[in-house]
C-alpha cells in the first residue's frame, strides 16, 4: 500500500479531519487523524499492518503499542509478522506493562503507534522496552506528522503536514474558534 493509497483510503473512511483540536501533546493543531475511524473494520486494519509489517521482516520477537491508539494496528502488524503482541497502559501519568504482559531481555521488539506527533508515546514505549534489556528495531506509524525528526527509527505509511501551536501562541484560540479534545487522554497543557 503506497502512501496516496493510504491517504485515499483515510480520507473515503473520515480519518483526516480539520479544525481546531486540542492534541494529547498538548500542542493545538489544525488536523487531527481519527484513525479509528477506519481501524474499526477488521480487514481494513489487517491490510494497513501488513504494509506497516513489511517495513520491519527483520526477526522481530514482539509489537508493543502505547494504549489507546496503537492497540489495533500493533496487534495488526503482530499478526502479519506472527509474534506476540503486548500494549503498555498509562498508569498514574506513566506507561506500563500489566495484566501479565512481559518484555524479555534480548527480545528484539518494533513499537507501533496510530499517529506519531511529538513522538513521546513511542519513546515512552522504546524505553520501557529498552529498560526490560530489549532491542527496539524501531518505531512503526500509520501517520507520521511530527514538525521534528523524532529520536528513533520511524516507518509510517503516510506522513501529513499539519500545523501546530503551544496554546500560548495558538491563532485558532486567539480568532476564537471552539477547540476539540479527541485524544485518549487529556492534553498535557
């Protein structure tokens, strides 16, 4: 699946949508990527984690997703490579491993996340990884549409300019536009 593919496909389901939103980051934005908007057809999920897979056929041992938004396509590209599948929760402000989900030294692991924008969630996951004694090969996106290189390998089938704003400095709050909160949890700021 190329990346005009993917857009097609984000825009025929309503994932891209534009406005005023309020990230997770806390940053606000004019776009917001509802992935689950399409992640909700099963077959659909299971062909955007074979693409994603595909950037990752090194002997990968386990996906591990940040919650809410990376559990369908993690556990998706788990599938097509046929390896476990873990997902961290957030935990009094930090991600965890729990209901006996387990990392293992040397296991070599890809994290997958719905969209990467500040790319904290996947760092986050790289280091609770990391501080289990596994390799992580990589991050694997549907969307990457972060401003800045984020500080780990990253494979997205489709990157989207979006712009982005402390709220301090937001043109949107300054003209008054009503802001949206539609990230799984509440904005840092």
């Amino acid at each position: 699946m190329n990346p005009n593919e993917v857009e097609e496909l984000f825009i025929r389901h309503g994932v891209l949508r534009r406005g005023h939103f309020a990230l997770s980051s806390g940053r606000h934005s004019d776009v917001y990527l509802q992935c689950a908007a399409v992640l909700q057809h099963p077959r659909i999920a299971l062909s955007l984690g074979e693409a994603l897979a595909v950037r990752f056929r090194d002997h990968v041992d386990a996906v591990v997703s940040p919650a809410l938004g990376g559990i369908l396509i993690g556990n998706a590209v788990a599938y097509e490579l046929s390896v476990r599948f873990a997902f961290a929760e957030r935990v009094e402000g930090r991600l965890e491993l729990r209901r006996g989900q387990e990392i293992r030294r040397g296991e070599r692991v890809v994290v997958v996340e719905d969209v990467v924008t500040t790319g904290g969630s996947a760092a986050e996951v790289c280091a609770l990884c990391e501080a289990a004694g596994a390799h992580v090969l990589g991050v694997g996106a549907l969307v990457d549409r972060s401003e800045e290189a984020p500080p780990f390998r990253l494979e997205a089938l489709l990157r989207v300019k979006a712009r982005a704003w402390e709220p301090e400095s937001c043109p949107l709050c300054a003209a008054g536009e009503p802001r949206e909160r539609p990230g799984s949890r509440p904005p840092g700021r």
